[in-house]
C-alpha cells in the first residue's frame, strides 16, 4: 500500500510554486473584469481629431477668402480645375463641356452666360478677364479692351522689342530681358499676349506692367502638331511639353484610343492643366 502514493501530496517547494500560480491567474482574471468594465475611452482621439479637422478647415475657408488673382484666360478651355477656382458650379462646367463637345465655340462673355447659366455677379466677375483670338468678332468691341489713338501710336510689338527696348519697364533688368528675348526665341514668337506669364521669374505684376507697352500685334504662323499622329519626340520640342510628358501622351493614346478633343490631354498623368489654352495654340487633331 506505501508504493500507492497519492498524487495530491506535494511537498513545501511545490506547494509554493501551485501558490504563486493561483495568485498569477487570480490577479489576470482581476485586470481583465477590471479592463471590460472600465473599457478605454476613445473619445479623446477623436477629439484630437475633430480639432485638428476644424483647424483645416479654417485655414481652407480663410485661403478662399482671399482675393486671387486672375490672369486672362479662354473661357472655351476651361477645365474642371480652373472652373472650380474660378467658382462655376458642377452643373455649369457641364453645360460647357457638353457645347465644347460638338466641336463648337464661345465667342462672347454673353454667349458664355447663355451656355453655362452663371449669374450675371459671376460673369462681371470673369468677364474682364476673358481672351478671345483676334479674329473673333472684329464689331464685338465690349469684349475688347479700348484703347485710344495715342495709345495705339505708343504700344510696340512684343515680338520685336528688343533687349533695350524691354529694359524700359521698371522690373526688366539685363538678366529678364535676355530671358524674354530666349523664350520667345524658343516659342518661335509669342503668339499671345499671355505667353509672356510663363517667362520664368517674370512676376506677374512686371508682366502686366509690360504689356501696356508691348502686345502681340504681328503674331508668327506655327505649323500645329497633330496630337493623334505625333511621336513622343515630335511632341517634346513644344516649350510647354517635357519629354516625360510627351512619353505620357503617346503611352495615354495607346491605351485609351485617340484623342477626340484637345481638351483630352488633361487627363494625361503630369500634364498641366492650367497652361491647355496655351498648348492648344500648337495642336490639332
């Protein structure tokens, strides 16, 4: 009967060891009903967050606030971007796109109202600020800017200032100058007068300045690019076309199909949008 040893006799050590177990498993129990009964408050994250999201907002209400600057611009290559900054409405975009989709112009800030329904505050907003091509509508003289006589006598042709003539207008020193004069170089002649923005370091106060002494009167002829047809090399020796995003058009055209509108190329990955009216000028389909 002795070598029937009874498996619930333990000695001193291993009592202690069983002990310190219960307690270990006690005191686990205790944290975890303490735990679902006192479950972590979330809200303060949250509150953190809210704040954080007020404050973002502020700042997004305060910078529309402010007043922005508009350069002149073809309401007919308005794109979803520009027309959001400009403040047209969903509806109103679409209005536009869909009438520039049949192949179809705008060719007054009245015109544009009639297609687009913006208010009449809206549109003498944006009206002054609207460039049409020098061939519409010679008798449409509200939407051109009047000039008299004498002002006429002293306005010189941008694409045929030269250095000396540019470092007439205050701001032009040496350095913008020659920049003005390689850039227009590059373009082949400014074909517009709002080419004269994307001169680099040019700000656009000077460049305001200077086109009260100079505009576009003999604009040069350019054999336009077709979009369609171009190779990746043809397409980068435009000024405002990278060779990236060249490579980008040709790869956007070969996925996608050709391209029925100029105004598709801003969904081309890194093309900018906000310089289309320009690019258009060397484009055709």
């Amino acid at each position: 009967m002795r070598e029937n040893k009874s498996h619930f006799k333990f000695n001193k050590q291993e009592r202690s060891g069983i002990f310190f177990l219960l307690l270990i498993v006690i005191c686990l129990q205790g944290v975890y009903y303490v735990v679902k009964a006192n479950p972590l408050k979330k809200e303060s994250a949250l509150i953190v967050n809210a704040l954080e999201q007020s404050r973002i907002d502020s700042l997004k209400i305060s910078m529309f606030q402010q007043p922005r600057k508009i350069y002149p611009f073809n309401p007919n290559y308005i794109t979803d971007y520009k027309g959001y900054t400009l403040g047209l409405s969903t509806a109103e975009l679409n209005r536009l796109f869909a009438y520039r989709k049949q192949g179809k112009f705008i060719n007054s800030a009245k015109e544009f109202q009639a297609k687009t329904k913006i208010s009449d505050s809206l549109l003498n907003i944006l009206s002054p600020y609207f460039k049409f091509p020098d061939w519409v509508g010679k008798n449409q003289q509200h939407q051109q800017p009047v000039y008299n006589s004498a002002k006429e006598i002293r306005t010189k042709d941008l694409n045929a200032a030269t250095s000396e003539d540019l470092r007439e207008v205050y701001g032009i020193g040496e350095v913008l100058s020659n920049r003005i004069i390689k850039f227009r170089d590059r373009l082949g002649g400014f074909l517009v007068n709002e080419q004269l923005y994307d001169v680099y370091g040019l700000k656009p106060e000077v460049a305001e300045k200077t086109l009260l002494k100079f505009r576009v009167l003999d604009a040069p002829l350019v054999k336009k690019i077709n979009i369609n047809t171009a190779s990746a090399n043809e397409l980068a020796q435009l000024v405002y076309i990278s060779r990236t995003l060249a490579y980008n058009i040709v790869e956007y055209k070969k996925e996608n199909g050709a391209f029925k509108s100029i105004e598709g190329l801003i969904h081309v990955d890194g093309f900018p949008t906000e310089k289309l009216d320009r690019i258009a000028l060397y484009l055709s389909l």
